[in-house]
C-alpha cells in the first residue's frame, strides 16, 4: 500500500504518513486511531508487541475475529465461552484427581 492509499483510507495527510514511517514525530491518539482505521487494524494491536508475554496465537486470534462482522463475532464470542468453561472443568477434574491420589 502506498503512503497516498493510506492516507486516504486513514483521513490523514500524505506528509502525516511519511513523518511516521520516517518517526520524525509522536502522534496523538487520535492519530493513531485514524492510521489504525486505514489499516483494518485496532488499536490495541499496535501496543500488542510491547505487552510483556504478547503471544503470536493471541495477535492471530485478534487478525482473526477483526475481519468478522457483528454476528460473527457473537457466535465466535459464545464458543469460545463454551470452550473455555469445557478446558476449567476439564482442568479441574485433573486437580480433584491429583488431590485424590496424593491423600
């Protein structure tokens, strides 16, 4: 994608994006969220890989659900909410078992 294209998509100037990628000067948050818009990114992404632990399998997720629309994500939201309450019972039940065995 050109500077131009992403100025565009963004609402930002053409010089606004060249002053970042050259990092000639710290943009506002509102900057920020009109780069991210031009870019089909959150925001969030943008400070993932300075999160101490970031994991590539959570930045996936992220890419992952960021392209589904509203009804999507609420169905992707109650499987994994399933998903999730299966592995703590599962997990659980390896503990309970551990416990039995020692005692």
């Amino acid at each position: 994608m050109t500077q131009e294209v992403l100025a565009e998509r963004s609402g930002l100037s053409a010089d606004t994006i060249r002053r970042l990628e050259h990092g000639s000067f710290s943009p506002s948050l509102d900057t920020l969220r009109k780069l991210c818009s031009g870019l089909d990114l959150m925001l969030s992404t943008l400070f993932e890989s300075y999160e101490l632990g970031a994991r590539n399998e959570a930045r996936e997720l992220i890419d992952m659900l960021t392209a589904r629309s509203a009804r999507e994500l609420i169905l992707a939201t109650r499987v994994l909410r399933a998903l999730f309450e299966e592995l703590d019972n599962v997990a659980a039940d390896a503990k309970a078992k551990a416990r039995e065995e020692e005692g």
